[in-house]
C-alpha cells in the first residue's frame, strides 16, 4: 500500500536521521512527515505503520542509541514541566480510551495513536535543542507552506489534487457551495490551519538573515493555503494570528486585557439567552460552515458531563444529530479523557503562554528576543482558537509538538541569562563605585 517512490524516500530520510548532526534532524523528518499523504502504509500483521509513524519511529531509534551520549546530551533545560504535562496528558488519553472499549481490537488501534502523540512529542522535543534548530525549523516549515500552497492552488486551476496520483489521497476535489475546497496532502481544513497559525512565526524569520526569502514566500504559501482551503476554521486561524501580532504594542498590558476579556464572556453569558458557547453558531466566514453544529458539539460535551467526567465515553454518538463528528479538539480531550484529560490539555496551553511570559520579562528590552516570543505566542494563540473548529490528529499535531519545544528552548535560554546580567550589573556598580562612568554601550 506504498508507492515505491515514497518507499525510496523513507529509506533516504530514515538514514538521514540517524547520521544528521542532532540539530539538523528536524528539516528532513518535517518535510517528509508534512509531504507525504497519511494514506502511504505499511500493514504488517494487521498493524498499520503510516509513514508518519515509520518517521516518529526512525526517530525515537535515534534518540535510543544516543540516550548515554555525552556528545547528544539531554534536553535543554531537562525534562521541564510543561514536558510532563504533555506527557501525561498522552498517557491518561491512551488509559481511558482503552477503558471504555475493553477490546483487544480497539486497544492494538489505540496504540498507533499514542505513537503518534508521545513518540511525535519525543521526536520534536529531542530533535530541536537549541536556538538553531528552533530557526532551522522555521525554516522547513514555510518550505513546507510553499510547497503545500503551490499544490492546493494547482487544484483550484486543474480540478484535481496531484497527491492522488501517488496514492492514499483522493484526486478528485471536494466542493462546497460552488467552490473548490483544496486538500494538498493535509486536508482542507488542516492544511488552512496549519498556514494561518504559522503565519507570525514566519514575521519572525522576516528578521533574521539570509532568512528573508524563504519567510516571504512562506507567508504567501500559508495565506494560499488558508483561502484555497475554503473554511471558516482556517480563516480563524489567519484572524486569530493577525489578532494577536496587533496587541505588540500592548504586550506589557496583557493581564489588563485577559481579566476584560473573561469578565466580557462572563457578562455575556450572564445576559445572553443561550449560553456564551452559542457565539460559536455565528460564525460564518465563508457562507457555508457549520458553526451551528460545532455549537451543538460543545453544548451537549457540557450538557452530558456526568457521561464523560470520569473516563470519557464511546457513546457521544448518541448525544444528538451528527455528534460522531468531533470537531472540536476541547470535545475531543473530555470525551477520551474525561474531566482529567480536558484539565492536562487546558494546563498545556497554560504552561505554555506562561513561560513565554515569564521569558519575555526576563529578556525585557531585548527587543528581537521579545518579538520572537510575542510571535510564538501569537501562533499558540491562533491554534487555541483553531481547536474549537478541528480535530487535532497526528498531522497537525505534530504541527504544534515544535512549538512546545520551541517554549522549552527559549524558556531555557532566558533562564540562563539572569547570571550574565547579574555579573555585568554588579561590574558596573564596582566600577561606577571607584568613580569612573562607562560609556553608555558598555552600561546598557
């Protein structure tokens, strides 16, 4: 069930795994993991092994044989908090599920859904230790958009997605209303998702050398790919991000604007006659969506909590018209998860936007260092607001693993100034203490 061309490709990229420098990894793994249809497999005694999953694998081989190399050291900063979380939250999805469905089955299947979140979150973590591999990931991933975007507009022209003619991916197009929907290799909704969120993260690559290039036609390729795919849901994800990059100059002032905000939803809620959740029914950005049924989705998650708290549960099918379609990651974390699962992943996001707060104080001043973290937040931002229309699968989910070790990376780093500063401060005031003043370079 795989093209012998990809066949070749997985051979090349698995050997580049395991010879490339530590912090190079990441450019071969992301472009094969975001080029390849997720319909490539490999069935080996009924276990389905996706080219996705042979690369997370490829992956987790190379960080076994290095596990005691002094050379290949551990995580920047070790194994932190936000690390765990995530780890847990991978953990106590696989324990539920298999709760609910006691079925060997089912749990085989299971499986190959906990490689792809904590084996992808390994990989990621592993493959990206340093800020040069944070830039260089950037770097493959608006590759990736342009490649993506010139495919999806290539089916806007020709009527058909080449993808098909490797296999694993429909060629026919899929309409809405009149109007092509573009899949690339992700799919419409996740392909426009994964360009619009990016979209801030290549702002930042616009600044720094040699870079500039690949940053422009990188946004091009993720604004292609969010209006080709013609959904709502990729749309939010553009505004969500543009949103944010708009509050820059406000960046001090931001506990100021999320208590407004919350008391905003607060009274809302208090004086609206649905619940504030019902907001998501109005959205409509490109005449056809179905925000009246992701509404329905979130209202009957709430309405049904003494179902789903515990464990979870397998029957949310049943909780009205078309509740089998979970597009809404929240949704998707209580009902595999149940109450606990829905916390760890809120706790993610959390931790998250914290420690890109606390190292944006601790580089204040640093503007480059600032903007980057304002960009990364930015992107976190727009996936938040993504997760209310989408169900985060293996691709993009491995589209949001780089960026939390993006969190971990500069977290540690920041962290590792405060003694450098602390030196210099204290040079200065033995200097200024024996009565001669430094040049103002130097005191800065």
């Amino acid at each position: 069930m795989m093209h012998p061309l990809v066949a070749l490709l997985l051979l090349v990229v698995f050997v580049l795994i395991q010879k490339l420098p530590q912090n190079k990894v990441i450019v071969p793994f992301l472009f094969t993991y975001f080029s390849v249809p997720i319909g490539q497999v490999i069935v080996l005694g009924g276990i389905h092994f996706t080219v996705l999953r042979i690369l997370i694998i490829a992956g987790l081989i190379r960080r076994a044989s290095t596990w005691a190399s002094s050379r290949e050291g551990k995580y920047p900063g070790g194994f932190n908090a936000l690390d765990k979380v995530i780890v847990l939250w991978t953990i106590t999805s696989f324990i539920c599920v298999c709760l609910q469905w006691m079925n060997l089955q089912n749990t085989i299947a299971r499986l190959g859904d906990f490689l792809d979140s904590l084996g992808g979150f390994m990989v990621a973590r592993y493959f990206i230790p340093d800020r040069d591999a944070v830039q260089r990931t950037v770097k493959v991933l608006a590759v990736v958009c342009i490649v993506q975007g010139a495919f999806m507009m290539t089916e806007q022209i020709i009527h058909q997605n080449l993808y098909g003619y490797i296999g694993g991916w429909p060629i026919a197009v899929t309409y809405r209303n009149g109007h092509i929907r573009s899949q690339g290799v992700m799919g419409n909704i996740s392909g426009g998702v994964f360009g619009g969120a990016l979209i801030p993260m290549f702002l930042w690559l616009l600044t720094q050398r040699k870079s500039r290039l690949v940053a422009l036609l990188g946004v091009a390729g993720a604004v292609t790919m969010v209006f080709t795919s013609d959904a709502s849901t990729a749309t939010l994800a553009l505004a969500a991000s543009v949103l944010g990059l708009g509050f820059w100059y406000l960046r001090k002032q931001m506990r100021v604007i999320r208590w407004a905000l919350s008391l905003t939803l607060i009274g809302l809620h208090l004086a609206m006659k649905a619940p504030v959740w019902a907001l998501i029914a109005r959205i409509d950005l490109t005449g056809s969506s179905s925000g009246y049924h992701r509404f329905e989705l979130v209202d009957n998650c709430v309405n049904h909590f003494s179902e789903w708290w515990l464990l979870g549960t397998k029957d949310y099918d049943k909780w009205g018209f078309c509740m089998f379609d979970l597009c809404n990651q929240f949704v998707v974390c209580a009902v595999t998860g149940g109450l606990v699962g829905l916390v760890l992943f809120i706790t993610i996001y959390s931790r998250s936007f914290g420690a890109i707060g606390t190292a944006r104080k601790l580089v204040s001043g640093e503007r480059k260092q600032e903007w980057f973290l304002w960009c990364l937040g930015c992107t976190l931002f727009a996936h938040v607001v993504s997760s209310f229309g989408i169900n985060y699968m293996a691709l993009l989910q491995m589209a949001l693993f780089p960026l939390f070790a993006f969190v971990s990376v500069v977290a540690f780093e920041a962290k590792k100034k405060i003694p450098v500063r602390a030196a210099r401060t204290l040079q200065i005031q033995r200097i200024a203490a024996q009565g001669y003043l430094p040049p103002l370079s130097e005191a800065k």
